[in-house]
C-alpha cells in the first residue's frame, strides 16, 4: 500500500511587483496577508478550481525585501 509523503516547500506568492493583471499590492497588505495566514490555513488548490480537492496548504508566511525591492 502507498503511503502519501508530505513536504514542506518555500514558494514566493506575492510581491509588490505589478503582476500580469496590473495589479500591485502594497507592503501593508502583504503584512495582512501574513497575520491572516498565521491565524488559519490557506488551503492550496489547482487553479483556484473549487471543482478539485485541494493540492496543499499554506502554513507560515513572511514578508521578505526583494533586492530589487
């Protein structure tokens, strides 16, 4: 019987970069975003489809100076 392998990964998932929408969040919405991950799970899912069971979840965030800022 298989067993399912967990892992722990380090993705980058927001910056304050314009992203491919135009969008660009500030540095205080990234900090809201960190406090909000740490008080709950984000569960992690294939192209945000509900339709799919979820692939992963985020459990820790932080805010980290890029060198190009």
């Amino acid at each position: 019987m298989a067993t399912a392998s967990l892992r722990t990964e380090w993705q980058r998932v927001a910056t304050t970069h314009v992203d491919r929408h135009g969008e660009r969040l500030t540095r205080s919405a990234l900090e809201s975003l960190v406090r909000q991950l740490r008080a709950n799970y984000i569960p992690i899912g294939f192209e945000h489809d509900p339709r799919f069971p979820p692939l992963g979840r985020m459990i820790d965030a932080t805010v980290v100076e890029l060198p190009d800022g």
